[in-house]
C-alpha cells in the first residue's frame, strides 16, 4: 500500500512539473508577434486615399497603367480603386506570414495581400498577391513579392493623397 502511494505522490509530482513547464498560448513575450505592427500598417491604410507612385513588374515600370487611380482600403475589407470614370472593388488585408509559404526568406514576415476579380488580361490582376511588406508610415506603404515561377521581382509602392 506504501509502495502505491509513493507511485501515486511521483505521478502527481511529476504531472505538475511537466505542466508547469508548458509554454503557455499567450504570445506577448514572442518577438516574432507582429500583431502590434498589423494594427498600424491596417490603420495607416484605412485613413484617406492612396496612389500608386511605383510598379515595377520584373523590371518593367508599369506605374503609368494605374495613373488617376485613388485607393480606398476600407475597414471591412473592401479595397475600392477610382479614376472617376471607372470603379474596381476587391479586398485586401494585412496578415502574418509566420508559415513563409510565400518564396520570402523571412519566417516572420507581414503580408499586405490584395485581390481584384478581374480577367488576367486586366492590369488591376498584376496586383493581386500576397505582398511582402518592406516598409510602412502613414504616408507611404513599400512593397515587394518575388515571383515562384520566374523569380522575378515586382515592387509595388502606395502613397497617401
């Protein structure tokens, strides 16, 4: 009976250390978080209206193809692109690639992802990816995604109006 009860007293002692030695789900301390800097770039992106002052497309500069556009990156989700004589709507959003299935050589970087339902010959598809975010103020949104097929890298900058 001792002898169960010494078992018992280590099975419980040894329970209690392996679940105080758990990491708990809470990821303040985790410096790859980036939950903080989505917040701000989302916020950034949702005050005002933006244009595009650089595409660069695997070398080629095709920032003339979205000329007159101003972008509304709206709080729900909605992305709006307006020249006054014509509208595209799509969606966008701000996410932490902290899988990197995207060809980045960061594990914990952010993406700034836009999607327009547009036919591939419309300039508006060559914007839709998940985008790298290179840097990011209030006034100016940087970014980049190098292509899995070709390698290529395509640049692609906003500007707060």
């Amino acid at each position: 009976m001792k002898k169960t009860r010494h078992l018992g007293f280590l099975f419980l002692l040894s329970f209690s250390l392996m679940s105080s030695m758990c990491s708990s789900d809470d990821d303040d301390g985790n410096p790859n978080n980036n939950s903080q800097q989505i917040a701000e770039i989302q916020s950034d992106a949702e005050s005002g209206t933006w244009r595009i002052t650089n595409f660069n497309d695997s070398g080629q500069n095709e920032t003339s193809d979205f000329n007159g556009y101003d972008f509304s990156f709206n709080a729900d989700g909605s992305l709006t692109a307006t020249n006054g004589a014509n509208t595209l709507t799509g969606t966008w959003s701000v996410t932490d690639d902290s899988n990197s299935n995207d060809d980045s050589n960061s594990d914990d970087d952010i993406d700034f992802n836009i999607f327009f339902p547009v036919p591939d010959s419309n300039d508006f598809e060559d914007l839709n990816d998940d985008w790298d975010v290179v840097s990011s103020s209030s006034t100016r949104i940087e970014l980049i995604d190098i292509s899995g097929g070709n390698g290529g890298t395509d640049m692609l900058t906003f500007e707060k109006n």
